[in-house]
C-alpha cells in the first residue's frame, strides 16, 4: 500500500508542477487561455495573480516531493492535507472542477496513505 500511495503522491505533485507552469509561464500564451477559457484581456489583467498562485502550486509539488524523498509521514500528510484544502476552497470559490482535479485526487492520497501504515 505504501507504493501506491506513494505512486498517488507523486501524481498530485507532477499535477502541481503543470499548475505551476500554466499558471507562471503559460497564462498569457494561447495554451493558458484555452485551459483557462479567457480572452487575452482577462489573461492580461490576471497574470499578476495567476503567477502567485502557481508559485503556492509549486510549494505544495515541493512539499510532496520532500515527502516523498524523505520518507516522512507527517511531510506526507501535511501537505496532502493543504492540497486538499486547497482545492476545497477553489472549488467552492473559483472553478467546481478544482474539486476534481485537486481535492479528490488528494483524498485518494489520504486514504492510502492512512492505509499505508496499518
């Protein structure tokens, strides 16, 4: 179990990873637009704010990835746990798939992880 879970965590943190780089680098270039359904003006208007929420994506993929290189449990819950609040709050007050691309994938990851150390 603690394979899968930790399979599961290092999928949360390479999805962190492209928040980050769509939210840092591609937000403004058609890619950001089109994933995020916004003009150019819009993009344009709220690069400033999108770049700090993926350098905030980007600490949650290196909490993970410390994690997972150190074997640590806690470093492991903490962070899966902040993921999932995370996404719980996007979801509600941003976009309702921030539930299923963040929250529930970090859900997955809870369990396992609880059932890892049984």
């Amino acid at each position: 179990m603690t394979i899968l879970a930790n399979i599961v965590i290092a999928v949360i943190a390479i999805l962190h990873l492209g928040f980050l780089v769509l939210e840092m680098f591609l937000w403004n270039h058609p890619i950001g637009r089109k994933t995020f359904k916004m003009t150019q003006e819009v993009a344009e208007s709220s690069a400033t704010l999108a770049a700090n929420q993926g350098l905030y994506n980007g600490f949650l993929a290196a909490g993970l990835l410390w994690g997972l290189l150190s074997g640590v449990f806690s470093v492991k819950l903490f962070f899966l746990v902040c993921v999932l609040i995370a996404g719980i709050f996007g979801g509600f007050t941003a976009k309702r798939s921030i539930l299923y691309m963040q929250a529930l994938p970090a859900v997955i990851g809870l369990v396992l992880l609880y059932l890892s150390m049984r």
